[in-house]
C-alpha cells in the first residue's frame, strides 16, 4: 500500500502546518532526501487548511486566578 485516506479535524492539520514550519534547516534535507520536499507537503496541507472551518481554532481554557 503506498497512500491512505484519514480524516484530519481543523487543529490536527493547524498541528502539522505548525510543526512543518519549525523545521530546521538539517531536519528538512533529512526529510527531502527521505521522502520528498517538506515545503511541498506544507503547501499541500495550507491549502487544504485554507478549505476548513478554522472559526474555532482556537483552544479557550477557563483559568482561574490563583491570587
């Protein structure tokens, strides 16, 4: 088997468009040489991401303070 389908919610992809970005330099030749262009992938899943409802990407926690 080479590809698959899963479904990916708003902030799974926002994870990986954000670990995609801090990439080092070293860390994306390793994955170029291995798998192909890191930059690539990022494009493909931002437009994807551009797609998806991301009215509600932001996590909200209620924190109480504690003074």
């Amino acid at each position: 088997m080479t590809e698959t389908q899963m479904n990916l919610n708003v902030h799974e992809v926002g994870i990986l468009l954000s670990a995609l970005q801090v990439l080092s330099h070293r860390d994306e030749n390793v994955i170029a040489r291995d798998y192909g262009s890191a930059s690539a992938l990022y494009n493909k899943l931002y437009s994807v991401y551009e797609q998806m409802d991301t009215s509600k990407t932001e996590l909200r926690y209620e924190l109480t303070p504690s003074f």
